[in-house]
DNA sequence: GTCTATAATAGGATAGAC
DNA sequence: GTCTATCCTATTATAGAC
C-alpha cells in the first residue's frame, strides 16, 4: 500500500479520536497494517504518524483550498473553490477537523509549530483574496480570521449537536459575508 | 474540601487535556486527593467527573452569562454582561472551552446528550435576547448560533496560534455583530 | 515489508486499613 | 473521607522470525 493511502487512513482516527484518544490498536485497524508495519512506516510511532497526517492535510488543504484563493479570476469565484473544498473535505459539516482537533491535550503542545503555521497559511491566503477585491489590509485580515474561526467554530458546533446544518448554514453564508460592503 | 472546589479543580484538567488526555493521575494531582479519594467522590469514574464538570459549568455558564440575558435592560447591555462573563470565564481567550474540548474523542459519544442541551441553551438564550431587540425569529436564531460558533472558533484559533488576541478581538465585537442593522 | 510475540509502562478501577 | 497497596487491562513500543 502507498505510503499516501496509509497516510490517509490513519487522518480518519486522527480526525476522528483526536490525537490522546486515538490509539494504536486503531490506527492499526484502520489501516490494516500490524503495529509493527506501522512502526516500519513511522520508526517514531504516534507523533510522527500524527505529524505526517498533519503535513499531508496542509498539501491537501494547499492544493485544493488555498491555492486557488490565488489564481486570477474574480475574488467571489476563488472563494467559491474554496468553500466546495471545504465542503468536500468537511463532508458537508458530519466529519471534524484534524487541526481543530489537535489543539486539545497532549497535540497542542506537541503540534504548536505545525498548527500555528497552519492557520497562519490559511488567513493569509483569505487575506490576500480579500485585499485584491479592494478591501483595506487590516480589514480583510480580520475578515480572513473571523473566516477561520467560523469553520472552526461550526464544526465544533456541529459535533457538539451531533448534526451538520451549522457548517452547511455558515458555507453558504461565507462567500457573501467576506465581500460585503 | 467542598464538592464545589473538587469539581472545579477537575475542571482545570479536562479543559487542558480533553476527556481522553485527562489521566486519574493528573486528576489526582490537581485535587491533592489520591485516586481512591476521588471514587469515593465520584463512584462512577472518569466519566462520572468529566459529568460532573459539565454539569458544574453549565451551572456556571448560566448564572453568570446566560441569565443576564433574560434580565430586562436594554439588549446591548445584556449581551455586554454575557461578554464580560465569557471574558472572565476564558480568561481573555488564554482557556480553552470544556464544552470544546469535550467534543473531540471518546467525549463526543458519552456526552451528546449534555453537549446537545448546553449548546442548544446557549443560542436559545441568545436568540431570545435578539427577538428582543426586534430581530425576526430566524434572523435572531441564525445570529445567536453564529455567535456560538465564533466563540468556540475564536478559542480553537487562539489555542492553535498560541495566542489569545483572535479571542479578544471576536468578543469586542460581537455586540455589534449582533445587533447590527 | 509484514507478521507473532513480548516487553515495559501507564491507564482506570478496587480492596481494605485507618 | 483519605490513604497505601494492588489488580487488570490497554497502551506504546521493540525484538526477531519469515
């Protein structure tokens, strides 16, 4: 199995138990590899199977998301590529989010580096989206965030209430709530 | 020591580390009773502490925050209250939210019930509060859930970045956010 | 590369003395 | 009520065969 598709898999515990809660027995299931096998893939066991979930959502995350926030075209179309991303990533608001999830417990500390460029990438590239559809700087910087927050927020939410329709509410409503007047 | 002193210091622990990553050992630290000491307070375990939590900041949560927003007054100054409330309660953004951190992991499942009821009051109150000011009922219940979701997503970002200034700047302007024309 | 087996430790929980 | 001592299981991690 490719390395990439192992990778993948072990995002969903991730993703899914959070880092202190997911648990090798899992990560060995749900890969179905041995603890062994996985030790041959990641010699430093959990947190560098933790941190190469992380890396491979930041390219995922990049490519799909981000990046097209800068490519030409009008600003309400990127961001429209984003929010399909988004969407997509998030299946519509029933799965939670790998960053948001390791800010809790024993990721936090251990990921802080990782995740702080992670969200730093994110608001700068909503920013600069922002700023190109002629918004002042410090105001399309506190847009990017608030937009970050939102997502976040949402699916926290969302998980708390056990349904999707928070996340699904602040999709639809974030393209227009960026670039209102 | 009071029951009330015990939950609170159990509090500090699930709030740092989530269900999953809060340990007895560390539980047991941060009361200064021994693990023994702490079933006989809480015969049901881990779980029965992490409820117990819960249910003590939800307690909390609607002294301090939510019931203000009930109370007559004009509406800007009831939504400042619940403000200065969660400032107190997050410590300016540099506390992460239980009910957040419960989400992640193993939490999610034996908690759904509670995290249901906890969030659901919270935007009721704020909705309420919005209807109030002469919002229309959807209106007031989509800005009242976005607010929840701001809050929870300014404390994932500023855990993230390592930084609490997201936090503070979401609750400077989440009066006027909310009563916005 | 993947497996079985096993170590070593940390986890949650209980018994029983005081 | 609180402690010490202990139990059992799960957990992370490694060794070594194939």
């Amino acid at each position: 199995m490719p390395r990439e598709e192992v990778v993948e898999r072990l995002l969903t515990v991730f993703r899914d138990r959070g880092y202190d809660g997911a648990s090798l027995a899992e990560l060995s299931e749900a890969t179905g590899l041995g603890k062994s096998s996985l030790y041959h893939y990641f010699p430093g066991g959990k947190e560098e199977m933790a941190g190469a979930v992380i890396a491979h959502l930041n390219e995922w995350l990049w490519v799909h998301a981000l990046e097209p926030l800068t490519q030409p075209g009008a600003p309400a179309r990127r961001i429209q590529r984003m929010v399909e991303a988004l969407d997509e990533c998030y299946a519509g608001g029933k799965n939670a989010c790998v960053l948001g999830n390791m800010v809790v417990g024993a990721g936090r500390q251990i990921f802080q580096r990782e995740l702080r460029k992670s969200f730093g990438a994110w608001i700068d590239a909503l920013a600069k989206v922002l700023a190109d559809a002629g918004q002042p700087p410090k105001q399309a910087r506190e847009r990017a965030e608030d937009a970050v927050i939102r997502i976040e927020g949402a699916l926290i939410l969302a998980g708390g209430l056990g349904e999707p329709t928070p996340f699904r509410r602040l999709l639809k409503r974030l393209p227009h709530d960026l670039l209102a007047d």
